[in-house]
C-alpha cells in the first residue's frame, strides 16, 4: 500500500491469452473475468486510500515471471488464472477464492487419446511455470510414462504445438483449454479430454505481509459475492456464444463461504 500510496498508481499484471480470465483483445487492452476483478479491487482501494484520481496501470505477466513481478514490485495485483498452491502461498498471498478449474488435456479429435495413458510414449506441450507442467511431470515420473516433455512460453504457443501436430495433447485448466478452442480457426478439431488430474483453486495474487491490502481486496470480493454481482459477471465471462462453461459446485460454494483453500491433490 506504501507504494501504491507514493506513488499514485496501482499496477495489475495481466495475461495475453488466459482467456477469458485475462487476454489482450483486438486494441490491444487488457479483458476478462479476472481484470473485471482486480478493477473492482482497485475501485476500493482508491475508496480507503481516499485517492479518487488513482491512476490504474497494466503490465502483462506471464506464467513464469508472474510471481517475481509480485515480489519485485512490478506490480501490486496479479490478475489472471493462477492457481493458489500451497508452494506458492510460501512466497505470496492469495485473496478469496474466485473461480474452480481442474487439470484435463487437450487434443484433436482425431487423435483418439481419451486419457492420461494413452500419451504413453508421445510428446506432450506444457506452458512454462504452470501447476499443470509440475503435475504432468509428476505423472510421467510416477507412471513411467516416457513423454517427450515440450516447453512453450504461453497457452497459445502450446495450442499451437498441437494444432501443427508437434505435441499430441496439452494438459492445462480445462476453462483455459475451453478459452483456447472458442478462439481457433477450427473448433471441431479440438477436445478437451481425459478425467480430472487435480482441483485448481484461482485467486488474485498479492504480496505477503501486506494486510492492509489484502483485507481491502477480499472485503471488494466478499461485497461482490453477498451482492450476487459476482454471478453477473461469471455470466458475462461464462455464458457466452463461443464459451458456456457452468457454475461447478466448488465455486458455488467458494461463493457461499469465501475461502483461500489451496490447490489439491
């Protein structure tokens, strides 16, 4: 808040293509449920600071420089898909609960792949710092499963290694895979498959030891959950001509009693 308050601004990291979490569009700007969030956050902060002409700057961040752009004062919100993990709540602070993902793969539908044992032997994409390319490296250990592991810098890199057919299959949060697909040239091409790997807890991410801010965000979000506001805004976001995914029961409760529960298994 010190920094905020010296300096007259307050920065939100940003996505280029979380989508609809956090994506640039057409102009270039920064859209999605996540920054819709973050903007309600800083409304009130602006409101406690007593600062109505806080100035409100983007920086776009990705999966690998998200967390030392928190901890480098960078920026001050982080507001994109980032799972709260434990690991992660060493380093950094996870306001409430606001969306539920779970880990599946994508791939074409022409592949036949249904399911985690059917990449035996094959090259899969990961995005660079994510839960997901922590836990299929996990399962490729465990199982023996002997994938060719390739890196990608961001989700559309990775879509893209699957639609030239350079990886068979891409395990990420099935609402980011979903994202991905509704903004392909082909649609029909592509699944999401498989059983869930794992439940995957977003939250918007903060420093630690900064209470101050950290009470002011999830007051924001507690007002936007007893309101019923937030249920707009996931329609808004979730229920969409390209994209309809429903409100899971994880979230409904999320809603019902905020909570900063981490990531499991």
């Amino acid at each position: 808040m010190k920094r905020i308050r010296e300096t007259g601004a307050i920065i939100l990291g940003v996505r280029d293509s979380s989508v609809p979490f956090s994506f640039l569009d057409v102009q270039n700007q920064p859209q999605g449920y996540s920054v819709d969030l973050c903007l309600k956050a800083a409304d009130a902060i602006k409101a406690d600071l007593k600062m109505p002409r806080l100035e409100i700057k983007f920086l776009p961040v990705s999966s690998a420089n998200r967390i030392p752009a928190l901890l480098e004062n960078k920026i001050d919100l982080e507001c994109g898909s980032t799972t709260n993990t434990r690991d992660r709540q060493k380093q950094v602070a996870f306001a409430y609960t606001t969306y539920v993902a779970g880990i599946k793969m994508l791939a074409k539908t022409s592949s036949n792949i249904s399911g985690i044992e059917d990449l035996r032997g094959k090259k899969v994409v990961v995005t660079k710092g994510t839960t997901s390319e922590k836990m299929i490296t996990t399962l490729n250990d465990e199982r023996l499963l002997k994938l060719t592991l390739i890196e990608s810098p961001d989700h559309n890199e990775s879509f893209r290694k699957v639609e030239s057919g350079e990886a068979v299959a891409f395990p990420m949060d099935d609402v980011l895979l979903y994202g991905l697909i509704s903004k392909s040239k082909k649609p029909e091409d592509f699944a999401v498959v498989g059983k869930y790997l794992s439940v995957e807890p977003y939250a918007i991410m903060m420093r630690k030891d900064e209470p101050q801010l950290e009470r002011i965000v999830n007051r924001a979000l507690n007002e936007l959950f007893q309101s019923g506001e937030i249920r707009r805004l996931y329609a808004k976001w979730f229920t969409t001509k390209e994209l309809t995914v429903p409100l899971n029961q994880y979230l409904k409760e999320a809603f019902s009693v905020p909570n900063t529960y981490p990531a499991w298994p």
